[in-house]
C-alpha cells in the first residue's frame, strides 16, 4: 500500500461499503452529502457492493413481506442508490471474489455493513432435534433468499417460538397466517406453495419475562390482530407486573401502548366465549425454555418443550420459581436474536458477534485501529435496536472516517476503472444498479401477469410482484442475459 496519504492527492476519496443494506446505504448517503461538490468538483467516490444480486440487504431478507412500512423504507433507499452518485455491484462476495487486500488497493477507506443473518444459539438440551430451527433461517426462507432451500419442512400443527421480539412475532405471525392471505405481498410462489401445505393449527410464542418486557414495537403487536381467521389466545397468570414493570408503564409511552393493547385483548377474549377461528396464536409470558423434548413415537423428532415457570424479581428482571410446565409441539423455532459471521482478515469478537471496533474504527490484533477500515450498523454494534438506528450508527463511523481522513493511506490503483477490470478478470458476474432496476420491473411484471390473469394459485387476487428465488435467474435476468 502507497505511504502516501489522500490528503496530498487531488483526486477524490475513494470508499468501498461491504453491504447495501440500511447500514451500507445510510453510510454510503450520508459521506456524500457530507462531502458534497467543492468548486466544482466531486469529493468522493463510493462503491457498494453487494454479495446477492439484489440491493437492500435485511429489507429484502429479513423482514416478513406483509409488513407494511417495508416498502417506504424500500422507497428511501432506492432514491439514493437512484441518484447515480454512487455504484453498485451486486452478486460480490467479500472473501470469495474480492479480499481485504485487494479492496485496499483500489480504495483509500473500506466500511463493513454486513449486518448478522446467523441465529444467536440457545443452548440447551434437545435443540438439535429434527423439527427445532433457527428463526433467521424460516425468515430467510419466506423472503427468498438465493442461498437456502426452497422447500421448508411445514408439517406440526403445534408449534413453539421462543423469543418475545419482532422477529418472533414475524415468524409467529407468518407461520399462523393462511397462504392465500400472503398473496397480496411479494412472498415467492414457492414458499406459498409451502405455507399453503401447512397444517398448523396452534402457534405459542413464549417470552421468559413479563408483558411490560418484551422487546417487540406496537406496530408488531398490533399487526398480529390482523390476521384472518387467527384468534389470539392470552392467559391470565401471566399477567404479572412488579414495581419496575409499573414505573416503566408510567414513564414509557411505548410500553403503556403494548401493556394496554395486551391487557384489552385479554378482557376481550374472557367476554367472547369459544374460539371461532380454525388457527390459534398463543402469547405466553414468563416461561424460560429449559428442553426441547424428543417424540417418544418419532425418535430423533420434536415432540414437546419444557419450561420453567418465572416471576418478576421486582426489577424487571425474571427468577426461575421451580415449577416446570410441558407443551406438546411437534415444531420450535428459536428467535432469540441474530448473530453477526466473522469476516476474512479482520478481528471478531466471538462473545458478541461483531467486528471488533471502537466506534466504527475497525481494531487490529494488536487492538489498534486499521487504518481506513471501519464498520457500521449491525456487525459494528451487534443486532439491536431498529432499521432507524442504524443512521445514527453511521452517522458516527463516517464522523471517524473523515477526521482520520488526513491520515489515510491513499489506495494504489484508485481508478473506478481498475475495479470493474478486476472482477472481470476474475470472471465475477456482477450486477449493476440498471440490473437490478432490470430485476425490479421483471419481478413487478410477474405480479401484474398473475393480477390480469385473474389472480395465481386459483385466488382472485391482486399481485404487486412475484419475487424471483434463485441466485443464477436474478443474475441473468440482471444482466439481460
């Protein structure tokens, strides 16, 4: 690497971003507008790429296709990645086509924005029972990922998720949700087929604290009301608030909102009388998971969970009471949170799933920053807090790059040709921002077709896209192949 700096080059600063999701755009949107035009010319160049084919990262991923704030978010990123001011290079994979080395030689700064797709793990016995899986990879199903299977084993009619935030009550919501339902969102024609099977009948979502904890939003919460023939069943015991739960209902509006939304849907279903619905959707407070039990009439498969009973502690938190309670599931699924993957060449720290970092500055072994290396979002501070929180995220990691801008080692081959010539040479089939904008009008196109021809799957029904699944159609349809 050049011991020159880019201070001393009148050429703009050159950054790659690794991730076009939230994290990678907002970084990618606010170090443009920071640097801006200055007499006319432009101050800094940036790359985004993109290991699928497709921008967006956890929008298009990770979050459940009939939410219905996904598509202003959508429309936000687009209108960045549409400006033209910054590139995107879809279907390139950091570590595989592309290394550390070789992006800081065409760059003068690098910011990770891989965000976390692994589940956290929860240890305990029973977890590797056939029918026991990981929440992120049922959402990564449902949403089309390029890389997991299309076909999803849907075969319990009682079912357990472990976990009382959004990601549990999105797996919860869509795993309860009837299939033709879904058709008015962009849910792939394969997973439809799949939920359409299912002969799920009850869904129990079990948090290990009390209604004023959990972790999910109002929107979350009130979403699961809306689904058609799907009864939502509470209990009474529990309904357990000790004195921090009550000072949080008094000072956080956000928690009074749920508590009352949960406490009316109680009062509600004690004046209904017998369930109509042919679905039911279970909350459950105050169990900690304990076993996964095995079937005894299908060795090797889930047949139950076991919990421990909890109280609050009088500070919010929950204490085993010794009291264990057994429900007859034949499916679990875990959505405790997400865990960020180690990333080629740069330091991880394993405990908490992210890159190791001080603020953005990506660390070295030795615990010193590498010079113009920095991370953003979810692999910078682990996956909390929501898709809004990464702009401040970013808003600090660029703060840090550009104070260390003086000292930044300038890149050897900082032409924007010299990249797109490397992932030639390399026979990378990358996709462009036309490609996708080529993708986006395909996918749209195929909802339309369904729409005018009276529907798809035999249900009279309005289609705004069909999302396309495999990797090597996305690609081609991309390239005008």
């Amino acid at each position: 690497m050049s011991v020159e700096s880019v201070h001393t080059s009148a050429r703009p600063l050159r950054v790659a971003i690794i991730g076009s999701g939230p994290a990678g755009v907002y970084a990618a949107d606010i170090l443009t507008k920071s640097q801006g035009v200055k007499d006319g010319e432009v101050q800094v160049s940036i790359d985004l790429f993109e290991r699928y084919p497709a921008p967006y990262g956890l929008i298009r991923y990770g979050v459940a296709p009939d939410h219905p704030r996904i598509k202003g978010i959508v429309n936000a990123l687009h209108k960045v990645l549409d400006r033209g001011d910054i590139r995107f290079f879809g279907n390139v994979h950091f570590g595989q086509d592309v290394s550390l080395e070789d992006l800081q030689k065409h760059y003068d700064a690098v910011i990770f924005a891989t965000g976390a797709i692994k589940d956290a793990e929860l240890n305990i016995p029973g977890i590797d029972l056939k029918g026991s899986f990981g929440g992120a990879d049922f959402v990564s199903w449902y949403d089309g990922h390029p890389d997991v299977p299309r076909d999803w084993p849907l075969e319990a009619r009682e079912i357990a998720v472990i976990g009382n935030g959004n990601v549990a009550l999105d797996v919860a919501r869509v795993l309860s949700k009837h299939a033709d339902d879904l058709l008015v969102t962009e849910i792939p024609d394969n997973v439809y087929e799949g939920l359409k099977k299912s002969p799920v009948t009850d869904v129990h979502v079990f948090g290990r604290r009390g209604p004023a904890q959990v972790k999910f939003t109002p929107l979350e919460l009130r979403e699961l009301s809306h689904s058609r023939d799907v009864d939502i069943v509470l209990y009474p015991e529990d309904f357990d608030f000790d004195e921090a739960s009550d000072e949080a209902i008094k000072t956080n509006n956000q928690v009074k909102t749920m508590v009352n939304t949960l406490t009316n849907w109680l009062v509600e279903e004690a004046h209904e009388g017998e369930d109509a619905a042919s679905r039911r959707l279970h909350l459950h407070f105050l169990h900690s998971p304990v076993e996964i039990l095995e079937d005894p009439e299908r060795p090797g498969h889930v047949g139950g969970i076991r919990f421990e009973r909890m109280e609050l502690d009088g500070t919010g938190n929950a204490r085993g009471t010794g009291e264990y309670l057994d429900y007859p599931v034949q499916a679990v699924y875990r959505a405790i949170g997400y865990f960020g993957s180690p990333l080629p060449g740069l330091e991880f720290d394993e405990r908490r799933g992210v890159l190791k970092n001080d603020g953005g500055r990506v660390l070295g072994a030795d615990g010193a920053p590498v010079p113009g290396v920095y991370a953003t979002g979810w692999i910078k501070r682990g996956p909390v807090g929501l898709i809004g929180h990464t702009k401040g995220d970013a808003l600090e990691t660029i703060g840090y790059l550009l104070e260390d801008r003086l000292q930044l080692p300038a890149a050897v081959e900082p032409s924007e040709d010299a990249v797109v010539t490397l992932l030639e040479e390399r026979g990378v089939e990358y996709t462009t921002w036309e490609g996708w904008n080529r993708l986006d009008a395909h996918e749209l196109a195929l909802g339309a077709e369904a729409t005018a021809n009276g529907g798809s799957h035999g249900v009279s029904i309005a289609r705004e896209r069909v999302k396309v699944v495999p990797r090597e159609e996305m690609v081609s349809i991309s390239r005008g192949q």
